[in-house]
C-alpha cells in the first residue's frame, strides 16, 4: 500500500473525527472522549483554527488511515513550540512506515515554522510509539507528569 501525506481539509473532519475515537478505544479511554464532529470542524477549519492536522492517505483508495494533529504552544525557555497532541493511524495500518512518514511531516512542518520545540505526550505501555519517537531523536522525559485540570462547569 502506498500512501501520501497532505494537510487536512474540512472534507477530512469525519475522518479526523473516526480517528480520535480509535485512538480513544486503543487508550482505553472511549468514555472519556465529549468532543463533536462539529467542534472538530469548526476548531480546525473555522475563522480561528486552532490546530492544524496532516492526513495519510491511502494512494489506492484515497482513504484516509492516519492524522498527526498539531498545535502552536510558547515555551518560557524556547519561545515558539509546537504540540504534536495526536499521532493516529488505524491499527490494520500500522507498521507499515505512516506513523514514522507523519511524525518526519510534523517535524518538517515545525522547522518550516520555525518552532524550538516540539512536544507531545506517549502512554508508559505504548512501546511500540516510544521506539519510534526514540528513534527520531526524542527524549522522552519520565521524570515529568502530566498534569491536566478539567473544567466541567
């Protein structure tokens, strides 16, 4: 199967959508997923969007198999970040090279902008992620937590 990455357009929203509810199903965490198709429409392609997603695509079928999700952070010590928030790829997907192909476009997409940094986040048990990620160069830091604060009012 070959495969092209390309930035997301509105078209993709369902499938960007399908997507984050894998990956919430792989995490264990499909409860915990509130976030509607129109959110992720208007949050991506609205006046505002604030994030940006690349698509992997498969050549054959023109189905998309895969999004690296990203936004702009600042850093106090780096300045301008970038926040890769989700790598996805279906699971009868993987391990043919896309993960690797949209982390290399997210890495090639924060020089082009000219991010110091760029983070995410990986679940302790996902190996097979932290050995890609490594491989890149990453450090993956296991002396920080990630700290998050839900506001449900």
């Amino acid at each position: 199967m070959g495969f092209i990455i390309r930035d997301a357009v509105r078209s993709d929203v369902t499938d960007i959508h399908r997507l984050i509810k894998e990956l919430a199903v792989f995490e264990q965490a499909e409860n915990e997923m509130v976030l509607s198709l129109e959110e992720v429409a208007n949050d991506g392609f609205g006046d505002q969007p604030l994030y940006h997603c690349f698509v992997a695509e498969d050549s054959e079928t023109q189905k998309v198999v895969g999004i690296a999700l990203t936004y702009l952070r600042y850093s106090t010590w780096k300045g301008k970040a970038l926040h890769l928030e989700d790598l996805i790829v279906e699971v009868e997907h993987r391990g043919k090279g896309i993960g690797s192909a949209l982390l290399d476009h997210v890495i090639s997409y924060g020089k082009s902008i000219k991010v110091r940094r760029i983070g995410w986040e990986v679940l302790d048990w996902n190996t097979n992620a932290i050995a890609l990620y490594e491989s890149k160069g990453a450090k993956v830091l296991k002396n920080w937590y990630v700290v998050q604060l839900e506001n449900n009012g």
